[in-house]
C-alpha cells in the first residue's frame, strides 16, 4: 500500500469537495437540529433486562448503556440506540425472549469537527441526521428475532418492514404496530442483514451544482440518488462456536500467558509482559490520546461477546509466525478525531500532506520476510477514524484468514475495507465503508459472502490505483445493500467494479506499465439493491486478461442522466506511448466477459443492441476495445 496514498485521496476528494460540503463550522446532527419528526420514547424505568447464555443462544446487554443521539458518550458509557430495541427467541420456545442489546453509532460519535475545519466525509451524514444501530448474538440453531421501533412511528403489515439482502427471504411477523417478528435459520456461516421499516426510509438526491453536484434530502428540482434508512438497523447472527473452531478462535488456558484488562481506563498495554490480551464482557476505554503499541510477545487480542473497547490496536513488531484478533465483542475508534495523528498528539493532522504512516488505524501490523499469518474473525470495528486495517512491511509474507468481520459506522473519508494479501481469504462479513470497500491488490485471494452498505466515496471493488502484478482472485456471493455514490461528473474511482486512474495523477493517461499483468479474475453474484450510478470503470495501467463478471444484477440506474452513469473500459499508455494490452475475448476468450449482466431484470447482450453508453446497459467502452469484452446471456 502506497505511503503516500492519502495524497490521491486528497486530489480525488478535492475534486468533488463541494459535492459534500455542508458548512465550515461544526453542524448538529439532525436529531438536534430537531429535523427528525419521530423522536425515541425513552425505555420503562422498571423493565428487566434478561439475557441467554445457552449451549444454543447467547445475548448479552450492558448496564452502561445510554440513550444519546446527539452527542459524545462518557468514558464508561456504551451507547444504546435510540431507535430500535431487540430480543431474541429460540425457535422451539418462541414465548421465551431475551434481550439484545442494540448498539448505536451517530456521526462523528457526536464530537463535531475537533481540531478542524475541512470537510471530512462526514457531513451529509450528520446533516441528514443519519444512525447505524447493531445487535450482535451467538446462536446454535433457529431463532426468532423481534426488531421494535422505538419512535412512535407504527406500521400495519409486516410487509412494510424489508430485510436486505433481499434474498435471504426471511419469514416475518407483524407482532404489533412497533414489532416485527424475523425468524432466522441457523446458519454455519451466520447471517448479517438489515432490518428496514418503511415509516424510517428517506431519499437522497443531488442538486446538481456545480461539477459533482451536492447531496440533500430535498427532492424538489433534484434528482434521486438512493433510498435508505435514516436510523438503520443491523443485525449480526452469528454462529456459536464448538469443537475444534472454538479452540482455535477463543483462547484457553494452554494457549499462552493472558492478561485480563480491568475495565475502565486501559493505557498499560505497551508493556504487558503476557501472550494474550482478553477483554472480558465490559466496558473499556484507551482515551482520544492513546493507542496500544502491543510488544513482541503479544500474538493475541481477544474481546468476548459484550466487550467493548474504546481505542486501537497497533502490533508494531513482526516477529510472531501467527496473530489472532478475534471474539464477538467491539472495538471502537469513537474516541478519536479524524485523521488523529500520533505525531500530534492525537489531535488531526496538521500541515503534512498526509499521515498515512502516522495516523491511528484500528488494526495496525507490521510484516517480515518470513511467512506471517493472521486470523482475524468475529470483532466488530465501530466509528474507524481512518482506515480501519493496515499492514507494513513485506506484503507477499503475510496471509489473513477473515470470518465473521463487521464494519459498522464508517461515516469518514478512507474508512476503507480490509486490504487481503496474497494467498488469504475472507467469508461472512459486513462492511459499512466510506471508501474503496474490498481491495484487490494481491494474488490467490478468495473473497466470499459480503454484505455492503456503501457510503459516498470510491468504489465498491477495487484493483487499481497504480499498475499491479495479480493474478487468480475469485470474489462470490457479493451484496450491496445500499449505497449512496451521486457524482453527476465522470470519476475515476467510483461504480460497482473499478480499475481506478494512477493516484498521483488521476487525469494522467501515461502512467501504465506494459511489463505487469492483471489476470484470472473472477466476479460471481453481484447484487446491487436499489439504485447505483455505474457498473464498471476500468481505466487499465497493467495488462490485464481473463476479467469474468458473472451474474451482476443491478436493480436500477439512479436519477442522473446517463452520461453519468457511463461504464468504462480504457487502455492507458506508459510515458513511451506503448498501450498496456486487454485479452481478446472474441476469439481467445481471455478479456473482459459479462455472463448475465442485468439492469432492472434486463440481461445486457451484445448481440441485443441494449449495451451502449445511452442504453440500458451503460458500456461506453472505447472502440479500439471492441473484441476484448462480450456481454451475454448464458442458459439457465
């Protein structure tokens, strides 16, 4: 990953800084604003809470939650959502519920703009007065899930609540004018969804100003760009783990020495002298000034189902042949500003260019010449300040097996997705991010079972940026609930699939490099819920053969015009003039090749005079590109 990667962020969002700016100054969010008509009824002083932990269901709950849609939590508080409440029942004792606690992120946890006055992503987020909640629970086998609206709005029909992804197809059940009932199948892999009530759904739309246009909530004179809930709903379904997975992903007592965090103020990692670090259910705090720097003999974090811990972790030795971070429990970057920087003192980053390097991750590691793998499974990732996973160091050495990761509360600028290097793997996750969402910039990479809701900046796949040597990636099974990507000029990093422009120049045509190759790639089950604004963009710096997009389905173009809706397929030079070369899939097979492509039910076919740039299909690829890609309709 380049160091200075920050630096084509800043050129790409300048481009399109109008298009989110909301004001200099520090905005309330909505709910403060008092544009929210429905506001959370507050809880029964006298209800019990009561939780499972059984060989078969496992909720937990905090005593610290607090109901706060407005502003920053205390040190030991959790933030409870103010909008929704769960329980959970197994399905062979439907009259016996436990309670789930429902979690809440708000934008820029409520701080405002510390330390800054630049745009930081967030703004329409916090104009619009959007939420993510989230319940996350363990479970062995079928369970009832009862979602209630706690702001007073009702509905009538079970029908009038959705659950995204659309083909999971869950049964519900109206329970009363605030509840609905979701029965869940147990699933080895868990399930990860959205539970969407009509009376919460609003529209964003662009106002076409200036070059990239700005998004509101104003429909008048405006044009649609998506639909989503303002307080959204999430919930994680998660297998309970036994057997041999459970050795393996929880730590025992013959695992290594452990050092149990108290819980409270935890500013003493940097000099444990123990293997392991276990959070157990609680409440956990690093402060806006602090980040773990883990020694060398650290190789494991593990936060328990109900742990929830305030801060980041940094592994900055590379001696370990294999780290874990794993557990259902939370880890949450809300305590820190954006762009916090170590190098000054955790306030944003001031005068530098960018603070690649230098600012918090959540998860930073550092990787040798000898082979290093890690497992990562389970953990929660809440309100990243940057990007939310990095690794330094020699890229080709290091492996991740990823399971059950969750991504919640992306609300800034280059809260990316998980980056996988060569030979890992990833399953069963669910990614709310602000930026390029899953990174292919490796080879023998096998991504499987993504659930995606998609902020405004960059794209959701990404393998570009600067030319590359990848080879066999398969990607299956990818979901793309929501998202809110509204640019009605032409970028170079946006839509569904994206080979993005050189970062140091993105306007540049002659930054390619004949001698690298992109090859053996393959896309199957795409699914892009509701309206999105482009398919593809590849604007191509390496060779690149044998790209396979199978079953794309997008159910609709948003509402701009189709000049900005604009697929494409480019082949850039080096500075010499030599083009990179696309495979030729007319006669060998091995370029860019579509197996049923579809707009609104719609297959796109070549053949079928329906692929065109001004056509439902969007492909407004060059011509000199003509027999290196094919769109058609395979037998069922």
């Amino acid at each position: 990953m380049p160091r200075a990667r920050l630096q084509r962020l800043a050129r790409t969002l300048a481009a399109g800084a109008t298009a989110l700016l909301i004001g200099a100054g520090t905005a309330l969010p909505a709910h403060a604003a008092g544009l929210d008509t429905a506001a959370p009824k507050p809880a029964p002083a006298s209800t019990k809470i009561t939780t499972a932990d059984t060989d078969d269901l496992h909720t937990w709950w905090h005593d610290n939650g607090v109901f706060n849609a407005t502003g920053p939590t205390s040190n030991d508080e959790v933030r409870r959502s103010s909008f929704y409440d769960v329980k959970v029942a197994e399905a062979a004792k439907p009259d016996k519920s436990y309670d789930s606690f429902a979690y809440m992120s708000i934008p820029r946890s409520g701080k405002g703009k510390v330390g800054y006055t630049e745009e930081d992503g967030a703004e329409f987020a916090s104009q619009a007065g959007l939420s993510m909640s989230w319940s996350s629970f363990e479970y062995a086998k079928d369970v009832w899930v009862d979602v209630t609206l706690r702001t007073g709005q009702k509905i009538t029909s079970a029908d009038q609540v959705q659950i995204k992804p659309s083909s999971y197809n869950f049964q519900k059940q109206l329970v009363d004018g605030d509840t609905v009932r979701v029965k869940v199948p147990y699933s080895d892999a868990g399930y990860r969804f959205s539970v969407e009530f009509a009376p919460q759904l609003y529209t964003a739309y662009n106002d076409m100003s200036g070059d990239s246009g700005k998004l509101t909530t104003s429909a008048a004179g405006n044009r649609a760009i998506h639909t989503e809930p303002r307080n959204s709903m999430m919930i994680f379904a998660e297998p309970k783990l036994s057997g041999a997975g459970k050795d393996r992903l929880v730590p025992k007592p013959t695992s290594g020495t452990t050092y149990y965090p108290k819980q409270g103020a935890v500013t003493n990692l940097d000099s444990i002298t123990e293997e392991i670090v276990y959070f157990r259910p609680g409440t956990y705090y690093m402060g806006s000034d602090y980040r773990a720097m883990l020694p060398a003999n650290v190789k494991w974090v593990y936060l328990a189902p109900g742990a929830y811990v305030k801060g980041a972790f940094r592994f900055p030795h590379d001696n370990q042949p294999l780290y874990k971070v794993t557990g259902y429990g939370v880890l949450s970057g809300e305590q820190y500003v954006y762009e916090a920087d170590t190098n000054n003192n955790y306030n944003h980053l001031s005068g530098a260019s960018n603070c690649h390097a230098t600012c918090v991750k959540m998860l930073q590691f550092a990787s040798s010449d000898a082979e290093q793998h890690l497992d990562l499974q389970g953990v929660t990732i809440n309100e990243p300040p940057y990007y939310s996973f990095v690794v330094y160091g020699n890229e080709q050495t290091f492996h991740m097996q990823v399971q059950n990761y969750k991504q919640v509360g992306s609300w800034y600028w280059q809260t990316d997705g998980i980056e996988l290097y060569n030979g890992s793997t990833m399953k069963n996750t669910f990614f709310h991010a602000n930026d390029d969402v899953l990174k292919l910039y490796h080879s023998d990479v096998t991504i499987d079972n993504t659930v995606i809701w998609k902020n405004e900046n960059g794209p959701v796949i990404q393998w570009g940026w600067t030319p590359r040597t990848i080879d066999n990636v398969k990607v299956s099974n990818t979901t793309v609930i929501h998202n809110r990507m509204y640019w009605k000029d032409v970028k170079y990093n946006t839509c569904i699939l994206n080979s993005s422009s050189h970062w140091m120049d993105m306007g540049a045509t002659n930054t390619a490099d004949p001698a690298t190759t992109v090859k053996n790639i393959s896309f199957d089950n795409i699914t892009v819920e509701g309206m999105t604004n482009c398919a593809i963009r590849d604007y191509a710096l390496s060779n690149t053969e044998n790209i396979d997009i199978k079953n794309l389905r997008i159910d609709a173009w948003n509402g701009l015009d189709w000049t900005s809706q604009v697929s494409h397929l480019k082949r850039y030079t080096n500075a010499a003039g030599e083009k990179v070369s696309i495979g030729n899939e007319t006669t060998d097979g091995n370029g860019l090749n579509f197996e049923n492509y579809s707009v609104g039910g719609q297959t796109i076919e070549k053949t079928a005079n329906n692929w065109a740039d001004n056509q439902l299909g969007r492909l407004g690829f060059d011509g000199d590109n003509w027999d290196s890609w094919n769109a058609w309709k395979s037998s069922p």
